[in-house]
C-alpha cells in the first residue's frame, strides 16, 4: 500500500522541511503491522514527491490475535497489503505526527502556507463507488480523478472491483491535505483494523475538527470512521457545542448563505466563510500587527484560536487558559501537545483559571485575547474581570471581540431571549460596548480602537464588534 503527496510550487523542496524528512534519505519505521518506509522519487525547485509506502505483514497480523486461531483463510489471503486503508492512515500519523501537529522548526513561516498539492493513491478501496470520493473531497477544495480498476484486465465482462486509483489536486497546506487522508482513508475503506474506543472520537476531532464541522458529509464522514451510534453521537454532539462556532455567519440578510452541492456534483460553489474564520483571522492580523510576543488567549475554550496562533510566527510563547477543565483537554488533543517535538511543547502551555480572579501566571504577557468570552460573564461581574485583566495582568495590548446585538435581526437561529446562544449573558448594542470601552480607557490607561467583524449591515452595523487596547 502506499500514497504520494508531490508539491509543485517553487521552491518544491520545502515539502521535505514541511514532512521532517530529507529527499535524500529512506526513513524506514516499524508501525506494528509491518514495516513503512519514506521516500522522494523526485525532488526538484519544481516538483517534490514523497511516498509513503507500507509493507504490510499479513501472517504477523494474523497471529497477532492473542492465540485464538483464524477462523478463515481470509486472515491470511486479503486485500489489506495492497490498498490504502486504516493501516496506511496509522503510518502516516507515525512517520507525519509532526507535520501534522503543524510544526516545522526550521521554516515555521511554511507551516500555514498553501501549496499547490496533488494526492496519488494506485489503490483506494471505496465502499459507495466513485461519487463518494468526489462527496468527501471536492467540499475540501480538491479536483478529483478516479478510475476504477477491473476485477481482472483480461475478463473485462466480469466488470470493476470495489478498488479505484484516485488522484487529488488542490491548493492545501501539507497539514491539512495530510489530516484529511488520516480521516479519509479509513472512512472510505470502511473496514477499521483495529478496536474503535472513546479515544476514537478525540482522534476524529483532533485531525477533523477545523473542517469537519462544516463538511456537507460530516455525519457520514463520523459514522464511517466510529462505526458506533454512540460515538458518532457523541462526536456530532462535540462538534456543535463549540462555543468558536455557535454565531457563524448563518444569518438571513448577513451575508448571505449558499446551497449545498448535490452529492456527485463535480462544479462547486465556493463556500462562504464563516463569522467564526472571519473572526479568527482579523485577531490573527492584529495580533501580528502589534508584534507578536508573548500571547495569552484568555478564555480559549477547545482551542481554536490557539492552532492558529501556534502557527503565526510572530508569536514567540503561547498561554491558553480556561475555567473548564473538559474544555483544556480537548484544546491539549486539538493542539497535539502529546506530538511536539520538547522544544515545542516549551513554548506552549495551558491552565486552568477564572478571569474574573487576578492571576500571577497572566503577567507579562504583550498581547492577551478575549474572543467571544466577556458576554459569558455575569454583567455585575465584569468589573472584576476588567480589574483581573487590564489592572493585575496589564498585558501590553488586549485584542476583544464580542456579538453586535443590533445585528441580531438578520439571524434565524436567535433565542427567545433575543440572543444568540443559551449561555450568553448579555449582548451589547455598538453604543452599549463603545460606552464599555470608554471606561475601560480611563480606568486603566489604555486607548481603544473599535471596529467590526464580518459583512457589515448598513443599519445594524457588524454582526461582531472588535476593540484593540494599547497601553
């Protein structure tokens, strides 16, 4: 079994620092069911392959059933040395793991470059025949080609067999072309080699969970790659409960909204931008127009931000800290923290904490975020949490955003209570936050610049409202 992911933008050979392999070396690794090797056919300023190719051991697998005898040949005689499967995305998270923690040491600047990609796997084992392929990565940005290979060359009447050669091209980073085959090769093969757990799951949303979310085939994307109801429950229910993404940009006169694509269409509209991207992007600018630094994403729930600033290469430490203690695990398996490399890890850390309590570990940094968090507070505890973050922290600049109530009109999805999610405390009118700003300026000797997220209405304003102090 093997995959090749081949680079065509100059200088090509930045694949190789992307990987943390050298094209002029085979890196060969023992993965458990066999032995995976690492190679560059090619390496060229041009165009830069590397394979990944997987000799699979299927007697050693066989017998590695805890003494109980096969009840079958099939254990024996398979199609699992020769086709890309759950066994090919083990390698590659062995011999990738930190490409696909997004770290590159030597050129950090690469790590969030998109690149012009193409994907080769000779054989895909495809349970649902071609149009699946096309569902599952056209929505991802991919041009997809797939030719199914006969049962047998010389008997054509006997017709195809399950198995296609599938070719993929596209303008990717080399993380996420990479989560996307450790996702997809297992969901399209539908046969898992090994037992599904709850730790399943975390994987899912660890390599998924950026753009899972908003795949038109999430749920069958979940229920291939979990095989339980009760995990892919579990998963679907993870991915709608992120705080990150309770306010995208769904609203009806806000920006508009696209129909989904019909499965098999192979012309697709681009889709829209969310609120939540748009919004972590403008933090992302500002934070790396004031410098970068020390950062302190205060409030950063499951971590979403944080990948992103990981990345950012302005940003020399990174400190995340929640008040939940479910929510920093899922940003430690978000990040991969387990996968750094210990120079890596050094430079980043999470902690537990309340915002509205002063805390000494929140000192000394140059920029601290709060990214839809204040409006979870409790209005008559905003004072405290103003005191605990521009008078005890007092980072350089703090980086703001919250919901724009005045927006709320062209939402669909607005509670009852006239705001966007259940635990939102309250939601400020542009006058209501401007005034809020004010006063944090002259309190604390900051000055304030307020302007807005998203497509901005002509009456309502921005559905979210962004404030940048400097000391």
């Amino acid at each position: 079994m093997l995959v090749s992911l081949t680079s065509t933008t100059p200088d090509a050979t930045d694949l190789g620092y992307l990987l943390h392999k050298h094209p002029d070396r085979v890196r060969t690794v023992d993965v458990g069911i066999g032995r995976a090797h690492v190679f560059f056919p090619e390496a060229t300023p041009q165009r830069c392959t590397a394979t990944l190719f997987v000799e699979v051991d299927p007697i050693a697998l066989a017998r590695g059933t805890k003494g109980r005898p096969p009840a079958s040949l099939e254990h024996y005689v398979n199609d699992r040395p020769y086709v890309a499967s759950s066994m090919l995305a083990v390698a590659l998270g062995r011999l990738f793991g930190t490409a696909l923690s997004g770290t590159c040491d030597a050129r950090p600047h690469l790590v969030a470059q998109p690149l012009d990609l193409e994907v080769h796997l000779p054989t895909l084992p495809v349970r649902g025949g071609e149009r699946i392929v096309h569902r599952l990565f056209e929505p991802l940005g991919y041009e997809v080609h797939t030719t199914p290979i006969a049962l047998d060359a010389q008997f054509p009447s006997w017709g195809n067999s399950r198995y296609h050669s599938v070719g993929l091209k596209g303008r990717q980073t080399v993380r996420a072309a990479l989560e996307h085959l450790f996702v997809m090769l297992p969901v399209l093969d539908d046969r898992k080699h090994y037992w599904i757990g709850d730790s399943e799951v975390d994987k899912l949303l660890r390599r998924g969970g950026d753009w899972l979310k908003s795949h038109p085939e999430s749920y069958l994307i979940s229920r291939r790659y979990l095989r339980f109801g009760s995990l892919t429950r579990s998963a679907m229910e993870r991915l709608a409960e992120s705080d990150d993404d309770r306010d995208d940009d769904t609203a009806d006169g806000g920006g508009g909204s696209e129909a989904e694509p019909q499965a098999g269409d192979h012309e697709l509209a681009e889709r829209p931008i969310s609120l939540a991207d748009q919004r972590r992007s403008a933090v992302l600018d500002v934070v790396r127009s004031l410098g970068g630094g020390r950062v302190a994403d205060l409030g950063c729930g499951e971590g979403r931000l944080l990948t992103h600033l990981m990345d950012e290469p302005t940003v020399t430490y990174l400190l995340g800290t929640d008040a939940s203690i479910d929510a920093l695990d899922r940003a430690e398996r978000r990040l991969g923290l387990d996968e750094m490399s210990e120079r890596r890890r050094e430079q980043v850390s999470l902690v537990q904490g309340a915002l509205t309590y002063a805390d000494d570990r929140l000192r000394g940094f140059d920029i601290a975020t709060l990214v839809e968090v204040i409006e979870h507070v409790d209005p008559e505890r905003l004072d405290s949490l103003a005191d605990a973050v521009f008078a005890h922290a007092a980072p350089q600049a703090v980086v703001l955003t919250t919901p724009n109530r005045e927006f709320n009109v062209n939402y669909s999805h607005v509670g009852p209570d006239g705001m966007r999610h259940r635990d939102h405390r309250f939601e400020w009118s542009r006058e209501e936050f401007g005034a809020w700003v004010g006063d944090i300026e002259k309190r604390f000797g900051y000055r304030a610049d307020i302007s807005g997220i998203g497509v901005e209405h002509s009456d309502y304003g921005p559905p979210t409202q962004l404030a940048v102090f400097r000391r």
